[in-house]
C-alpha cells in the first residue's frame, strides 16, 4: 500500500516538475524575466529550447525515482541497453522468499531477464544456474539437467529429480525468466 502511495506521488511530482518547469525556463530564455523583451523570434528555436529542457527534466526525474527505488524505468533502459548491445547475457531483477506465494511454486524465486530474441534458452538457464553461487555452490550442485516441458516451462533436474521449475515469457522488451526453487530437495541434495 505504501509503496503504491510513492508510486503515485512520484508520478504526480515527475509530471509536474516535467511539464511546468520547462515552460517557465524557455519563457525566460526567449522572452526575458518579466515578458518584456523579445530575445529570441523564432517559434523553432523557442520549441526545441522547449523540448531541451522537457528532455532535462524527465531524465532527472526518471534517475531520481530510480535512486529513491520508487521507479525502475531508467534501470530497465540501461539493463535493456546492456543486454542487447552486448554487456552481458542476463541480470538479475529480484528475489522472492516467500513460502506461502501462491503465484510461486516452491520455496523461492530468483527472476531474471534475457534478450527477448535469445534462441538456445536451454543453454542460457544451464549457464545462469551455474554462475549463481548462492545456488550452484552452497547447494553443491555437480551435474544439472534442463528440459523443456511445453513452450515457456523448463524444468532443472539434479540427480533425477526436479530441484526447480522455471517459467519463461515475454516482459516488454525482455523475456522474464523465473526460477522457482525447491528449498526442502535443495538442502536433500546437500545432505546427501
């Protein structure tokens, strides 16, 4: 509820800041502090002073709610921009530990995002496992398995059985993949 109410105050204060501000500032430059003055003629000149400062603004705006964790948008521009220009294969976008989730299965969810055009998927979820320490190596996993049930489900198999299920599908721009582990076969696994 909290976090809604910021979202809301963030988008009023963004729109705001957004639109009045550039206004006022292009007014000064090509019509001096107290309308007295006509400095600059041209109605192009006085629309791209206008859309400069717009431009200013927003990214401002947009940094500032991506500081303060109330908007994601800048960090999903440069993630998108990582992603498809070559930065690296995938992040990470979060972690869910909740044992009574009903939109999860199994204990948690660590999610990520890919390139939505990504082909050889059975690889790339092999590989993020295998690069996430906190997974591969405290759970000491040697030898996974992934296998594509239908479109958009995967299944990781460890010693044969199934240590976590993942759900691909389109998120925007990216491809959102959710990996959905079990706790309880996890730790069975590093007991035995």
């Amino acid at each position: 509820m909290g976090e809604t109410i910021m979202g809301l105050l963030y988008a009023i204060f963004s729109i705001f800041i957004t639109l009045f501000f550039p206004k006022q500032i292009t007014n000064v430059i090509c019509y001096g502090r107290h309308r007295d003055r006509e400095n600059i003629k041209s109605k192009k000149i006085y629309c791209l002073i206008y859309v400069f400062w717009t431009s200013f603004f927003g990214l401002f705006c947009l940094m500032m709610g991506s500081a303060s964790g109330v908007n994601n948008t800048f960090d999903r521009v440069l993630d998108y921009y990582g992603l498809n220009f070559g930065e690296y294969d995938y992040f990470e976008a979060a972690s869910i530990y909740d044992e009574h989730d009903y939109k999860h299965e199994g204990d948690f969810t660590l999610v990520y995002y890919i390139r939505k055009n990504e082909d050889n998927l059975d690889d790339l979820i092999k590989q993020i496992v295998q690069e996430n320490n906190s997974i591969y190596k405290r759970y000491q996993l040697s030898e996974i398995d992934v296998v594509s049930e239908t479109k958009g489900i995967y299944y990781i198999y460890e010693k044969g059985e199934v240590i976590a299920k993942v759900v691909v599908e389109n998120d925007g721009l990216l491809k959102k993949v959710s990996y959905q582990w079990s706790r309880e076969k996890l730790e069975r696994n590093l007991g035995g």
